[in-house]
C-alpha cells in the first residue's frame, strides 16, 4: 500500500476497492490507477478474477447453458436438482433469480461447508448440523463478535480525544443493540422449539425461508443470507464503522516523557 496517502485518502481508496469489488470489479484498475497504483497489477487482475460480478457470470453462464442441456439428456438428474430448494427458481428459468442465486453461491457453499466440518467433528446428521449450528449457535456466535467489537473499540476510545470519543458511542450502541438482538433471536428460537424433534425444526426451517424467498422475491440461497448472515454482517459494518471514526477523528497527542 502506498504509504503516502494519509488516513482520508486511505479510506477513500478502499472503500472505492471495496464498492467496484462487490459490483462492477473491472473498475478496480481504474480506481488504483487513478491513486497512483498502490496494488499491483497482479493483485489488481486477481481481485477482479474473484469478485463476485465474474464468479455470476461465469455460474451464469454455466447454469444457462449446463442445465437446459441435463433435463434433455438426464432427466434423472434433472429431478434430483429440484429436490433441493436452492435449484427450484434456477429450473424455472428465472434469469434474475438465477443471478441471485450465483451471486450468493459462495457464501452459501462456504455456510454448508461449516456445517459439514461440524459434522465431522460431532458425527451429527446435515439436519442435526443444520438445526445446532444455524438455530442455536449462531446468534451466540453474533453475541460473542459483538462483545469482542466492544471491547476493542473501548481500547481505541482511550487514543481519541473527545470528539473521537464522542462519536465512537455510535458504533458501540449499534453493538450493544445487536448483542441484545441476537440473544432475543435465540430465545425466541429456544421457546419455539422446546419440544420439537429435529427433523420438525429442520422442516419448519427450511418452509420458513421459502417463504421469505417469495416474500421478498428473491430465493432460498438468498433467504438464507438474509437470516444467518445479515445479523454477522451488521456487526462487522459497525467494526469497520468504528474504525474510520478512529481513523478519521484526531487522536490525543502523546505526552513526552
């Protein structure tokens, strides 16, 4: 990273990098180019190459063209695939869908990975994993980040002055409010289920963000994003929130010995 920009400028040019990689990544050349390149052109050409825009259109591509060519030839296979809830709007042909669902893929597939590595550590069923790690873990997951979050911006408030203080209280409310969140998440959850079998909740589950994927008309991939992911997601938005109001706020000088 170029060492000669100053903290403004610094995170003018990631958030810019961040912005071009989560939408249109080719402009990332065009955004270092214009700061002087600070990356190189190899991490430039790799940043593009795996943003979410070329992984789309590659799956786009794929799905467009594999899918049709599988339910003339392997009908079999093709009705294997609408089993699975992630597939349904992908079959239809819903193009916009079938966007959505490339978009989401990889934070998908990396969610189910977690669960498998969970089944491998505990010798859990996909719904048991499902059930524990989704339901009952992960909101105390979002408490505990949070928690950490807080404390971290505390040890930073003490570099500040005032003004920097003073600002910093925003990001720990928003903390303090998303701990109080997921811990009335999980109640709820543990009221609801008490009693339930697993394969009932698994059930519910799965129904409930059907349901929220035609509600909100995107899809089940993307419903899943919006409740596992979104609450985490929040809270490191307020991290990073917390740290430019650091970053951008004046710290105390330090006193000479």
């Amino acid at each position: 990273m170029d060492t000669t920009m100053n903290p403004r400028q610094k995170v003018r040019f990631w958030t810019l990098i961040g912005l071009c990689y989560l939408t249109l990544s080719p402009l990332i050349a065009l955004v270092n180019r214009r700061q002087g390149r600070p990356l190189s052109p190899r991490a430039v050409k790799w940043l593009i190459i795996c943003s979410p825009m070329v992984w789309s259109l590659v799956c786009f591509a794929l799905f467009a063209v594999a899918l049709p060519l599988i339910s003339a030839s392997m009908p079999s296979v093709a009705n294997s695939l609408r089993a699975w809830p992630e597939f349904t709007n992908v079959t239809s042909g819903d193009f916009r869908q079938i966007f959505l669902v490339v978009y989401f893929l990889p934070l998908y597939a990396f969610c189910v990975l977690v669960l498998f590595v969970a089944m491998a550590l505990t010798g859990w069923s996909y719904r048991e994993a499902s059930v524990y790690v989704c339901e009952y873990f992960a909101p105390w997951f979002c408490v505990a980040v949070a928690a950490i979050i807080v404390l971290w911006i505390l040890t930073r408030m003490r570099r500040l002055t005032l003004t920097g203080r003073l600002w910093s209280l925003v990001p720990m409310a928003m903390e303090l409010a998303l701990i109080s969140y997921n811990v009335n998440v999980y109640q709820q959850r543990a009221a609801l289920y008490a009693g339930w079998s697993i394969d009932r909740i698994f059930n519910h589950v799965v129904n409930m963000l059907i349901t929220l994927g035609q509600r909100t008309s995107t899809n089940y991939i993307t419903a899943n994003m919006i409740i596992y992911l979104l609450p985490l997601a929040a809270i490191l938005l307020t991290a990073l929130l917390a740290h430019l109001i650091a970053t951008l706020t004046p710290s105390k000088p330090c006193s000479a010995k």
